[in-house]
C-alpha cells in the first residue's frame, strides 16, 4: 500500500505546477513582447517572404527524416553553418533598419546622446513659410521636389552623396534648385535649421510592401528616409502636383497649405522641447531665456 501511495504521489509531484515567482511572471513578458516585435518586424517587411521560404525548406527537411533520406537529410545537416551567415546576409537590411529603430526609440536619452544640446539648430517661423510658400509653387508647376529637414538625428552621410550649398532657405533658392533642367534639380536638398546645406542627395528606398505601387521613387525615397531617421520630408509630385508629407515611415499624401503648415510647426514645437529639455537640464533657465532671444531674433530676421 505505502509503494502505490508513493507512485501516485511521485506522479502527481511529476504533473504539477511548478511555483511561478515574479521572475519567472517577467521573464514572460519579456518573451512575449521580443516574439510579438520579431513577428511584427517579419510581417512589415520582405522578410516575410523569406520566412515563407524557411518554412517550405523546414517542412522539406521533415519529410526527409519521415522518409529517412539519409544522403539529404546529411546535406542539410553539414549545411546548416553556412545556412545560418546565408540568413544574415540575406536579412541584413531589415537587421539593419530593425536595429535603428531601436535606437530611434532613444530609451536612456541622457546615455544616447552624445552631441550635447546645441548641435541641433530650430528652423524659425519664416522658414516654414518659406517651405510652404515653395512647396506650393513647385506643385503648381508640377515640378517634382524633395526636401529633408534634419531634426534629432544628424544626417551628414546623406549630405556627402551631394553638393554643399549652405545658404539661407528661401522659397526662391528652392524653386531654383529643383527647376527642370538645372544641374541641381535630381536628387534631395537637405535643411538644417534655417539653411539649405546640400543638393542632389541620395536617400535609400524604402522597402516597405505596403505602399502603393503607384508611388514613384521620389516618395519611396521620402518613407525611407523618414524610416530610419526623425526627419520630416516634403514631397512634390512631379507628375499630379500633389503635396505630400513622410515622418516615421507614414507619408501623407495630397496636403493642403495648412495642412503643411501645421506638419512643420508641430515638428518645430518637438524639437523646441527638446531643446529645452537639454538646456534646462544641463544649464538651467539662463539658456533657456537665451533661446527665446535667439527665436526673437530669428523673428525679426
């Protein structure tokens, strides 16, 4: 009697619940918000298809091992090293774009940025009518445009695909610039602040599925730089005239004069704030009040 009393208690103690703690409840979550990103990360991009691919070869590999195909079954296994670098060369875009998503989350901000506060210049309120005023001209001509205006994140290495201008924006400079016919006209025109610093940029394409095909490489060029950086980019199609605008990977498309506008004033108030995040932070008010000198300034200019 004590032997089967013992069986029955080693095999419920075999068949129950081991005790969850807090740890073990976080661990959890963790695993299930990295699988619920990675799937997401998968669905979004061309990596979808090559999961697909992954998973023909996995089902293939199953039936061989049901069939015990032993000459196959041995290619596969002495192949799986170079499968794995395969892998990573085949997904290193979408690695790539992943990984700076994540740092464009700026999660310890203070540990992240290492440009100090006073790198990132705001464009004055004459500057977005000069945007606007520009952007509408040019559409009116049907005269295609693409314009960058660098926030947080620097985007030097696009500037050097180009040809330095550094000068001031003006509605005139742009319509110039982006004239048919002229030397300047192909590529982007970066803006920091209130200056024009290059012309003729190249931007990558964006790989995203789900934009329509209708959109040409102008506007691909405007989600892919707005997907790896928190720039604003204005779009001027060349063929409709239409207005458009791409921040964080969305573009918008067939925007009104007060619809660009507001497009730039609130990414003017963004990067206000965080300026004035940095400045109280590190300086205290003084900067803060010289900030406001600087935007009265501008104002009058």
């Amino acid at each position: 009697m004590e032997v089967i009393k013992a069986y029955i208690s080693d095999y419920f103690r075999w068949w129950s619940i081991p005790h969850i703690g807090a740890q073990n409840v976080l661990e959890i979550l963790v695993l299930a918000f990295v699988i619920y990103y990675i799937l997401k990360w998968v669905r979004d991009t061309r990596a979808w298809t090559l999961m697909r691919g992954l998973f023909f070869v996995l089902l293939f590999y199953l039936i061989a091992q049901l069939l015990q195909m032993d000459v196959i079954l041995f290619l596969i296994r002495n192949t799986i090293n170079v499968g794995i670098i395969a892998l990573l060369i085949l997904f290193q875009p979408e690695l790539r774009t992943a990984l700076e998503n994540l740092g464009r989350r700026n999660i310890l901000p203070s540990i992240t940025n290492l440009t100090g506060g006073s790198v990132h210049t705001r464009f004055s309120s004459r500057t977005v009518d000069e945007l606007v005023r520009a952007s509408f001209d040019l559409a009116k001509e049907k005269t295609g445009a693409l314009m960058v205006l660098e926030k947080d994140i620097k985007l030097t290495e696009y500037e050097e695909t180009g040809i330095e201008i550094d000068a001031a924006i003006s509605s005139q400079l742009l319509i110039n610039i982006f004239e048919k016919n002229t030397p300047l006209h192909d590529g982007a025109v970066i803006l920091r602040g209130d200056r024009v610093t290059a012309a003729t940029c190249y931007l990558p394409l964006s790989g995203n599925l789900n934009l329509p095909k209708a959109l040409g490489t102008r506007h691909r060029a405007a989600v892919g730089i707005s997907e790896i950086t928190d720039s604003l980019t204005i779009v001027v199609s060349e063929e409709t005239g239409m207005v458009s605008v791409a921040r964080d990977g969305i573009l918008r498309e067939n925007l009104t004069r007060d619809d660009l506008r507001q497009e730039l004033i609130e990414a003017q108030k963004a990067m206000q704030e965080t300026q004035s995040g940095r400045r109280w932070g590190l300086f205290g008010k003084k900067h803060e009040e010289a900030e406001e000198e600087e935007d009265i300034f501008h104002e009058q200019d």
